[in-house]
C-alpha cells in the first residue's frame, strides 16, 4: 500500500471537507482501492483471488439472509469523519435507503455489519484502524476475515461497540464455523474459505 501525503492541516483550510475533494477529484490508477486512513490517503492493489473468493462466499451467504430493504456492497466507500478516514471494507450491508445519496460517501454509523478481508499489506490497519473507526461509528457487527494472523488464519466477530472499542463476541480458526447473531442468524463455515 502506498500513502499520498494528505494530513490536514489545522487553520489552512484542510479539513475533512478538503480532504474529501481532495480524494475525490484525483485521477487514481484504474481499478486501485483509494482510502483515507487517518487523514492520510492510500492506494493499494486490487486483492488477490483467494482474498475475492472469500469475500465473494461471505456475500453469498449474507444476500440469502439479511431483510430485502438492505444491500450487501463491496465498493462502497464509508465515511468516519471524526477519525479523519474514508474506509472502502470489502463488505458493508446496510438499507439501500442509506445509500441512496449523492457522491462516494456514506456515513458508516448507517452499516448493521463490515466485513473485512485481510491482506499482508493492510492486516495491521484491518486489526486496529479500521476496528477502532467502525465501533466509534457504531456498527454493531464487524467480521474479522484474518487471514495473515499471527497464530494462524482467524475469523473474529466483534460487537457491542463502546468509543472506539469492539468486545469479541467469537474467533474461530479458518476449518470451524462463526455464526452471526440476529438480525443476520447466519452460521459461516470457514473451513469453505482458502487459506495463505
């Protein structure tokens, strides 16, 4: 992942509002992931197959559960101003009615769960940026897909968010099943999902 130097600066007109135009109006490589991660905006790769196939069975299994007035979006880009960041998780379900709007930008706090997928270039920030912002939104769901962790690959569902700050409801190595809660009441079994 690279990083454009894009920090706002305090009392020159950079906030988050000149952040977002900033983000918005440059020409990014074709098919690149373009974030604003703590005020500083990054590019990355497009993710490898085995990253897409994870991704794509976990949005299967979700499109078959959730309520028909809510979408499961996988390039929807998600906004928590307060940490300065524009997230684009590899799954957000929300309403559709909640991303209905004009521009790039909906606010994450309007997402019932994210699903992130990691990569070896972006596991830490998964881990620990991203975590922080969607509980201080208050998403009430974020899937942890870890497949780069430490001890082994790992699904982590977090919950109940207070600040910025999920607690574990289960981690799961990749081969058992995690099972979401209501309103999803949707069990995953992780050993579909290719491991390395």
């Amino acid at each position: 992942m690279s990083a454009l130097a894009a920090e706002p600066q305090y009392g020159q007109g950079n906030g988050w509002d000149d952040l977002v135009r900033r983000w918005e109006s440059m020409d990014w490589p074709e098919g690149c992931k373009v974030e604003i991660i703590e005020g500083i905006i990054t590019v990355a790769p497009t993710p490898s197959a085995r990253h897409n196939n994870i991704a794509y069975r976990v949005l299967r299994r979700l499109a078959a559960a959730i309520p028909e007035e809510w979408g499961v979006y996988q390039t929807q880009s998600v906004a928590i101003p307060t940490r300065l960041s524009a997230f684009v998780p590899d799954l957000f379900v929300a309403p559709l009615a909640d991303v209905d709007g004009p521009g790039h930008l909906v606010p994450a706090a309007v997402g019932e769960l994210v699903v992130e997928v990691t990569s070896p270039s972006n596991a830490s920030t998964d881990r620990i940026t991203k975590a922080a912002g969607y509980a201080e939104a208050g998403v009430p769901l974020y899937l942890l897909i870890d497949r780069h962790a430490p001890g082994g690959p790992t699904v982590t569902l977090y919950g109940e968010p207070k600040g910025d700050v999920y607690r574990v409801l289960r981690a799961v190595p990749f081969g058992e099943e995690i099972h979401l809660p209501a309103p999803f009441d949707l069990t995953l079994d992780t050993a579909e999902f290719p491991a390395g």
